[in-house]
C-alpha cells in the first residue's frame, strides 16, 4: 500500500493560486502530485472559464510545481478527449480530438504535463463506481435498481465502467513502480449504460423497470459527445467489466 498522504480541499489549495501550491509543497515536501481538481463535463459546459481556469491552469501550475521539485505529477484524464463510431476503442496510442469543453480543458492539460514535466503519469479513465460517497451516475443507477425505482439509461453512447477498487489497485501499482507515461485505466469491454444496468438488474435480481433512451432524450442541453469513449489498453489490461461489477456486487451484500 502506498501512504496516500495528504488530502487537500479545494478551500485548503485553490489550484489557480500558484503561490498555495508553492506553499503547501515547502511545507509539506511531497513525493509526488497528483491533481484530481476539476469541473466535470456538465459545469465545464456551463462555465467554460471556469473549466479552463482549473481543469487546465490548474493542472499547469501544478505540473510547474512538480517540475521545479523533480517529483511526478499525475493526472487524471479522460475518454472524453477521444471521438468517435460506437463501434471504435481508444487505445493509449489513438490521437485524441476532444468534442466538448470538458474533454478539451482534459486533453490540453495532458499536453501541458507532458511537455512541462518529465516524470509525469497521465492516467485515461471511464465510468468509475463504487464509491461511498459521492456516489457516480452509476453508483446512482445501482442504488435504483436495489429500490425497484424505474431507471432511465441511455443505449446510443458507449463507455468504459471501472470498479473503484480495481481503478485504485492499478494506480497504486503504477505509482510503486515509477510508472511514467500514458496510460487507460479501465475495466475491458465497452458498453452502454443499458447493456450495463441489465447486468446490475439480473445480477441484483431487481424488479425495477429499464427505460432506454438516447442522450439527446435524457439531457437536450447536453454537451456534444462522442458515440464511443470506449478505452481499451496496450499497457495495462484490466479484468472484464462483468467480472468487477460482479465482484462490486457480491461486496455489497
Ligand atoms: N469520476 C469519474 O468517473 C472520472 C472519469 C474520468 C476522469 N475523472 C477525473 O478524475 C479526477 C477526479 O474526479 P472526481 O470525479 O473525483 O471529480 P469531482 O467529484 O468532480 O471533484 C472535483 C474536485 O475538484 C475540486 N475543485 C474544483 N475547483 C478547484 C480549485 N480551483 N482548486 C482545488 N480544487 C478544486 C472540487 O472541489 P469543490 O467540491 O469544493 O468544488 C472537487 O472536490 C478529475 O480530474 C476528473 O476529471 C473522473
């Protein structure tokens, strides 16, 4: 196990303030910086100032800090720097072209820490669940599924689910080992979030009724997105989606 150290809140370390990152790291003198501030598709296309200020001038400051200190930085990105047929993975080779604000600000901030910091860790991850709080939109669905509620999930976008506990096993090992570089975090196999939530209702043996529908059905304001942020990985594979959110199940019992 790696010691995760510290924890800040955004009201401890505003990652636009240059001068509180420099603070913090004299103070606490870090191996390392991982950078999980930002604004979420949904906020980035509602205040593209914003998303750009801390999904990218963020992640600039930081990698400059990590860069001075000779310490990695580590970043996480996303699916949604990729487009593409739903049919189409990504791999860590594909050439990204991002199709909203979210996966722009995601996609500039890897080139950023590319560029700026040599040891530097970009991890690319998809749909993660399994959280205690926070809960995900399918931590959400699954909550659903256990009441009986009625779920409504979309069958036109696929993406990559990844089980927090096997996102965190993998981070950890390559954080351990020096990994450096661009990697896909993700359980194998793309799907929709359809085709997932009736795994979770055979698996959880839930009476709920599944409504399918298209992502302009579920949020006509919605960002453009790719049909596919499916992730697949040349440097790490992971299980099957199936087997960990069995697994994810099974825990919770
Ligand atoms: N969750 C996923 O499925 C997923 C998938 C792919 C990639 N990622 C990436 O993984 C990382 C972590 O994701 P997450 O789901 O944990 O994100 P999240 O739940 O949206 O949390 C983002 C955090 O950033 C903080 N923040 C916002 N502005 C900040 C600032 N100026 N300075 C410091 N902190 C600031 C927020 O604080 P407040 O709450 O106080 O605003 C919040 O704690 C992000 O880089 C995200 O893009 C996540």
């Amino acid at each position: 196990m790696i010691p995760w150290g510290i924890k800040l809140s955004r009201l401890e370390l505003d990652v636009t303030k240059p001068e509180q990152i420099a603070r913090i790291c004299a103070e606490k003198k870090p191996s390392a910086i991982l950078c999980l501030s930002s604004l979420d598709l949904r906020k980035s296309e509602q205040n593209p100032l914003e998303a750009y200020k801390v999904n990218v001038l963020g992640v600039y400051h930081a990698a400059q800090e990590a860069q001075k200190r000779n310490i990695p930085c580590i970043i996480i990105s996303s699916g949604a720097v990729f487009n593409g047929e739903s049919e189409q993975e990504f791999t860590e080779e594909s050439t990204p072209n991002p199709q909203n604000i979210y996966g722009q600000t995601k996609y500039i901030a890897e080139l950023m820490v590319r560029s700026i910091c040599p040891k530097h860790l970009i991890i690319r991850t998809g749909w993660l669940y399994g959280f205690r709080e926070n809960p995900s939109f399918i931590d959400k669905m699954i909550q659903m599924a256990r009441e009986g509620k009625e779920i409504k999930a979309t069958y036109d976008q696929k993406g990559s689910p990844i089980y927090l506990s096997d996102f965190m096993q993998a981070l950890e090992e390559l954080i351990r080992t020096d990994a450096s570089g661009t990697y896909h975090l993700v359980n194998a196999g793309g799907t929709s979030a359809v085709e997932l939530m009736h795994e979770v209702l055979s698996l959880t043996k839930s009476t709920s009724l599944l409504h399918e529908v298209t992502m302009q059905e579920l949020n006509s304001q919605g960002p453009a997105r790719s049909a596919s942020e499916v992730l697949s990985s040349t440097r790490y594979p992971m299980r099957h989606w199936r087997d960990a959110l069995r697994s994810y199940l099974a825990s919770q019992r």
